[in-house]
C-alpha cells in the first residue's frame, strides 16, 4: 500500500476544537481503502479509527488532538 506521512503541525483546529488534517482527494484518489495510524512513542504505529469525510476535493481526517502519523491507501 501506498503511504502518505503527516506530521502534527498539518492539523488546524476548527471552532469546535475538533482537529483536522486535510489530504487532497488527487493523492488517494476515490473509493480507496484508507487506514490512519499514529505514531507511538517508540516509532511503531498503531491503527485508530478517526472521523474521516469527504469535502470539495479533500479528504477530512478528524481527531480529538493533533498526531504524527501516516495514511495508509490503496495506490
């Protein structure tokens, strides 16, 4: 699978203080498989099921706090 890294600062913070980290759809592409993961503190990656929509031409990915981590999709 292809792999996109992101990094804590990509998140912006909406005015419910949701966290959000925006990936355009061009990267993944349409109906993909897609699989977040964070990094943990030993630089393994554990799988989490975050709030992910669709809007305009991004992919929303949203969490409770901002992660460094890696989307998992099919290429």
């Amino acid at each position: 699978m292809a792999h996109k890294i992101f990094k804590k600062e990509d998140f912006r913070r909406d005015e419910t203080g949701i966290y959000i980290l925006e990936v355009p759809k061009a990267i993944v592409g349409i109906g993909a498989d897609l699989i977040i993961e964070r990094e943990t503190a030993d630089g393994e990656y554990e799988i989490v099921q975050a709030d992910i929509h669709r809007h305009n031409d991004d992919i929303l990915i949203k969490w409770s706090e901002p992660f460094d981590g890696r989307l998992l999709y099919d290429a």
